[in-house]
C-alpha cells in the first residue's frame, strides 16, 4: 500500500487550514519586532508537534509570498521526511558535524514558497553536537535565505535539546495532545521553558 505524503492531506478551503491560517495570524500579532522563527515542541512524544510544524508551515507558504522553511531538529525520533517522502540524508545533523553546507540541505517541494530541511544522519548523541555557536551559524544563514522558519523540535521533558536550540529562535509553541496529556507534566514543561527564559506564545 502507498502511503501519501502529507501535503494530499491539506486542504486549503478545509477549517483545519484556515485554523492554521488563524495560528500564524496569531503568532505575527504576539511580537511586534518581524518575528521569523518558531519551534514547535511538546511535553513529551506523540503529542503531534510534527504533525502541527508541518501544516503550519504548509499553510504559511500557501497564504502568503514568503520563502518558508521547516526544518527538524528532533535528532531522536524525525517525522518530517517521512511526512513529505523525502530523504532523510543530507539534513540538520549534517550541518551541525560540518559535512555539507546549508544550501546542500535544503529540500524542494510541491508546496510553492516551502522548503525543507529534513534531521539528517546522527552516528553520536545529540548532546555531543548541539553546539550553541554552531547553531547560531546555521539559523544565522538560514534567516538571511529564509522569510520565515517553523522548526520542529524535540519534547521537552525528555531532553534538553529545545531549550539549547530555543536560544536561536524568537518565540516556542507547546502542542498538547487533548484529552490525553497530563496537566501537571504539561505545567513541568512549561516550567522546564520558563526557567531557560524561552519566550512561549
């Protein structure tokens, strides 16, 4: 059985996008200094971050001009390349271990106005690389060919890979799983976040 890629699943008339459409109005109205980057993280796994990273930013790219990047940085458990069909290689870890440069990442797609940039091969911890001053050399490129760029981050209870990525990005959005997520682990992530100065929208 073929399994469809994420983007025959977005339906521009339908609510869900037009709820998208509402999100990113929202998120522009939340700061008041050109924001152009936000990471999407969760208290821990299967909340559906990537799923929300993705029709984000699918639907920023289709309702606007901008030139849309969604890059993943959850080194553990990636889903963007298995969402949009793409390879996984030549992606966010690449560029942290210095083996290719930024415009040999970034991934075309049907959707005009979004690229991707998919996690990438690991062969170390993601602790060993998530280096500061590496990542403020590779958002710093990606911001100067990029309008704006939905990055798709680890949970945050179970490492401390957004709050290191976090310090390159202007504003997190935290998905919570309805109905299914504990309040009290939801408040321990929000907590984990404020204490690291994160800027939650």
């Amino acid at each position: 059985m073929k399994i469809e890629s994420i983007i025959s699943f977005y339906d521009r008339e339908s609510v869900g996008a037009t709820e998208f459409r509402r999100l990113y109005s929202n998120i522009k109205k939340s700061t008041n200094n050109g924001l152009k980057t936000v990471m999407v993280t969760s208290s821990g796994v299967e909340e559906g971050k990537s799923t929300i990273s993705s029709f984000l930013a699918m639907s920023i790219a289709e309702s606007t001009d901008q030139k849309v990047l969604l890059l993943d940085t959850d080194l553990r458990r990636p889903m963007v390349n298995v969402f949009f069909k793409l390879p996984l290689e030549k992606g966010f870890a690449d560029l942290l271990q210095k083996k290719c440069d930024v415009k040999d990442t970034i991934k075309s797609t049907p959707v005009q106005g979004l690229s991707i940039i998919t996690a990438g091969k690991l062969n170390a911890e993601p602790s060993m690389i998530l280096n500061q001053t590496r990542l403020r050399e590779i958002f710093s490129e990606l911001k100067f060919y990029f309008d704006f760029i939905v990055v798709d981050v680890p949970p945050v209870i179970p490492v401390s890979d957004p709050v290191i990525i976090a310090g390159e990005v202007e504003g997190t959005l935290l998905v919570v799983r309805a109905g299914t997520t504990p309040k009290d682990v939801v408040k321990r992530a929000l907590n984990c976040l404020r204490n690291s100065k994160v800027n939650i929208l």
